[in-house]
C-alpha cells in the first residue's frame, strides 16, 4: 500500500512539473506555398516558411520529412526560445519529372503541441521551350 501511494504521489509531483513547465507552441505564418508556373528549363525552385514559438518553453523539431525525394526541407537544429522566429526552407527539383502540377508535403515533428505540423507545396512546371 506504502508504495502504490507513494508512486502516485510521485506521478502527481510529476505531472504537476510538466504542467509548470509549459510546453512550445509553433506558429507558422502560413503552411501552404503554390509556385504557380514556373519551366522545366529551371526546374528548382525555393521557398521559405517562417514560423514562431508562441509557446512557453523552447521549440526543437526533430525532424522534417518530405513526402518524395524532389523535396528537400530545412531546418534550424538549436531550439528556438519562446517569442523567437525561424524558418523552414524548402526546395522542389522538378529535374527529371514530368511537367504538369505537383502538391508535395513536408511533416515536422516537433516537441510542440501539436507533435506533427504539415507544410504543402504544389506549382505547375511547364515543359521546355
């Protein structure tokens, strides 16, 4: 019975510290990018996603997946303080793909609430001239 008590009284202690503590919110301006047209003469093309922590305690994603291989995102590795800004960049290489419209998204998991935030992006490539 001592033990029972004394691991909920310990659970308790700890959950009220977590609660204390606050958690990272992250806060981006916006989650979707469209490109619109661009030629597949230059095929790569970039954008920027800027986001803030409008939690309470230090941001970290710890990872940021794409959903193909054209896609690559990043990402600042420091944690992000609360109020801060940051940004994810990510570039589209259409280089070897067919033209035509394309939506691809990239998944970051975070310690913020919610753990998974999506970013879209999606454009037209217009074949070559």
């Amino acid at each position: 019975m001592r033990k029972t008590l004394f691991t909920l009284c310990f659970l308790a202690a700890g959950c009220l510290t977590a609660l204390a503590e606050g958690a990272a919110q992250i806060t981006f301006e916006k989650t979707t990018h469209n490109f619109g047209a661009f030629s597949e003469n230059s095929p790569k093309v970039t954008c920027k996603f800027k986001f803030t922590n409008t939690g309470d305690s230090p941001l970290v994603i710890h990872q940021a997946i794409a959903s193909c291989g054209c896609t690559v995102p990043v990402f600042p590795k420091e944690p992000i303080r609360p109020g801060e800004e940051g940004e994810v960049t990510v570039t589209y290489d259409g280089a070897g793909k067919f033209p035509g419209h394309f939506k691809k998204s990239i998944s970051l998991r975070t310690n913020a609430k919610p753990e998974i935030v999506r970013l879209y992006i999606e454009g037209d490539m217009t074949p070559k001239d």
